[in-house]
C-alpha cells in the first residue's frame, strides 16, 4: 500500500489566506498532516479529529490535521514568513515509507 502526499509539494504566499483541503476519502487508514516548526497565524480546521488526536500532541505542532480513513477535512491557516517546511503524516511509519512532502512559502 503506497502511502504519500499528492500532490509532494505545495507552493503559497506568505501573509495571504491558505485553504488546504485534505482528502483521505480514498484510504481506509487513519492519516493525518503534520507541520512540527512554522510560523502561522489564523489556524482553523474543518472536519478532522479535535485536539489530541494522537496522544495530545497537537499543542506542539504548528499545523496538525488527523483524519480517520474514508474522510477530509479542511486545514484553513495564514504562514507568515517565507521557508521551506516539511509536512508528514505522524503516523508510525508512515513519513518512512515516503509520506512526507514540502509546503513552500514566499
């Protein structure tokens, strides 16, 4: 079972509105996206599992949208400075096998 980001890399600008919509509609397993280190204003998420999703860690990550398998959700944010921020499913051995990509702002 190929697990991955589609698309692996997501281009935005800094100080404009995102709205990232995450499909795992067609994954029987639970995913989530994750983005450990970025600086964001204005986060809010539409249809994902609430706060503590995986052991209450989402106090710690700057964005974290977890989705149980056959669902989407929304991840609605504002990044505020440039870079290059790696994205991953925390999921155990998921960002191993390959589930991992790059959310580029400028």
């Amino acid at each position: 079972d190929l697990v991955t980001f589609d698309p692996p890399q997501i281009a935005v600008q800094a100080g404009k509105p995102v709205r990232l919509a995450v499909d795992n509609s067609e994954s029987a397993s639970p995913h989530d996206f994750t983005i450990s280190v970025m600086p964001v204003s204005g986060v809010r998420s539409e249809g994902s599992e609430a706060a503590g999703g995986h052991g209450g860690h989402m106090q710690e990550n700057a964005l974290h949208m977890a989705l149980e398998g056959k669902t989407s959700g929304v991840l609605e944010f504002t990044p505020t400075e440039p870079g290059e921020y790696e994205f991953i499913c925390t999921v155990t051995g998921h960002a191993v096998a390959g589930m991992r990509g790059k959310l580029i702002v400028t």
